[in-house]
C-alpha cells in the first residue's frame, strides 16, 4: 500500500517554484509536487525483497543506481534496507558510502551467520550512509570459487533482519554469484548509461538472463537510463524505446555533476530533478511488491 503522510529526511528537500517563475514560465518544473507525488506512490511490501541490480559494461551506473534506489528506499520506507557487494570482479560499493568508516568483508560472515544473534552483531560487518541505507561489502582478496556457498548463506541470513536487499551485481548473469541473487531476486533493475556501446553491451547481459530462463523477471524489470545530458547526440528516445519493448517500465536519470565525480554518494548534493529521478525510480520498483 501507498506509504502515509511523513516527514521527509532533509536530504530529499527540493526548492519550491517561486510564484513569479510559475506565472511566466508555465513550462518550469515544480520539484515540490513532482517529489510527492512519486514518495507517495512508493509501495510497502508484506515480504522480503530482493532487487538485482546489473548493468551491461563497467561504468553503467549500477552501483551508483543500487546506491541511489536502496537510499530512496530507506529514507522513505524508514525500514531496514541493505546494499549487498555481488559483484564476482572488482566491486566499487564501498566507495558510494562517505568515508572514515571501516567495515570487515561480507566473505568473513561465511559459516559464522548462524553465531549471530542481533543487528549489533553485524554492525561490524556494515557501512551506512545518512539516509539509513547500509551495505555489505566484497574483499578481491577472496576464494572466489566459494562465492556460490558464501552469497547463499548470506543471502538467506539477511531477510531476518532487513525487508529489502538491493544486490549491485557485475555485467554477467552467469557467475555463481548472479545465479545465487537471480534464484532469490522478486525484482530486476537493469542499467545502461546514455551511450550506445553501453546499450549494445545491456543487450548482452538481457539475452543472457532469457538463456537461463529468467524471461518472466526480465518482462518485469525496470530499465535505467543514466547520464542523459540534454546536449548528448545520442538517441536517448530509441534507447529507450528499445528498452521498453522488453521490460515493464523505462526510468531516466539525468546527468548531474556530482554523480559525474564517481565519489561517495550524497543524496543531498544532488540537482532537484535527479532526486525526483530516483524517488520515480523507486515508486516504479515498489509497484510490483506485494
């Protein structure tokens, strides 16, 4: 169901329109009835969600999309979110999370979940951010042959203490990581930045999910578009219609400067279109959840 009347985190704040601009320029965009409109169209779920995030190359946006939605989701729901490194390569997730925080890998949680008894117990495993979301973060310096056994436990173990997982995966559906996510994953985003090798490269890793038979997740997912600048020559509306005749829904997230930097990511250093961006995006994922 739609979540109630609440007050929004300060980092979520857009400026209003002032009256004189809305007068005379019809066109300007109200930030403000644009916000929330799509935080109240943000749905609860009764079970746990899983949401696998991929992307189609490196520098898609996906860990920056999984930062973004899982923050939405935490600061609106006020509810236990957590993003999950799966990405088998070199995952970035740890460094969307501001810095001076120190965190032990997720791999040394294999074996041990069982000996947990309380959310304080597996503070020390956590990084968070200002708007509740916290994370869980990969080591290269691992046995990536135990990846399978190590995501499954952790997958399982999560849903006793958070209602949404929000897995940052690498480009390929195959790893035995991507297949642990994808035998558990209710919800599917898919990432391509506004560039065609990006795209092309999408469409790979969609016509992998179909080869192992993830067709029904995949016509359910939510597509993202990310880095639209207005001066690109690039055919942002094919991209997107492409996209729409294989999934449920196509979000746009604009270009903005402080996404562009590739730093730790601050909710409230973004430009009022791309917040409003990202609280679509999250009202359009929670639709599906039941």
């Amino acid at each position: 169901m739609s979540q109630p009347e609440i007050e929004l985190p300060d980092a979520l704040d857009v400026p209003r329109r002032g009256w004189l601009r809305g007068l005379f320029d019809r066109g300007a965009p109200d930030f403000v009835a644009q916000m929330h409109a799509a935080v109240a169209a943000i749905r609860s779920s009764r079970r746990p969600e899983y949401i696998a995030v991929f992307g189609g190359k490196g520098g898609a946006g996906k860990t920056t999309t999984t930062t973004g939605l899982g923050s939405v989701l935490a600061g609106v729901m006020r509810d236990r979110v957590v993003a999950l490194d799966s990405n088998p390569d070199k995952g970035t997730l740890r460094l969307k999370f501001p810095a001076g925080q120190s965190a032990r890998p997720l791999h040394l949680l294999a074996g041990r979940t069982g000996q947990l008894r309380s959310y304080s117990d597996l503070r020390p495993f956590l990084l968070s951010n200002g708007l509740g979301l916290d994370a869980l973060t990969s080591s290269r310096h691992r046995d990536q042959a135990a990846d399978g056994v190590v995501y499954a436990e952790i997958l399982d173990f999560l849903t006793a203490d958070y209602r949404m997982v929000v897995a940052d995966c690498g480009t390929s559906a195959t790893s035995d990581t991507a297949r642990e996510v994808l035998s558990r994953a209710t919800q599917l985003v898919v990432v391509t930045p506004a560039q065609i090798d990006g795209f092309y490269a999408l469409l790979e890793t969609l016509d992998e999910l179909v080869d192992m038979r993830h067709r029904d997740l995949l016509g359910d997912a939510v597509a993202v578009i990310n880095g639209i600048h207005e001066s690109s020559s690039v055919d942002v509306d094919k991209i997107h219609a492409d996209l729409k005749r294989r999934v449920r829904a196509v979000r746009r997230i604009p270009h903005d400067p402080h996404l562009a930097a590739g730093a730790a990511f601050d909710f409230a250093e973004l430009q009022p279109a791309t917040k409003v961006a990202y609280v679509e995006l999250a009202a359009t994922v929670t639709a599906r959840f039941r």
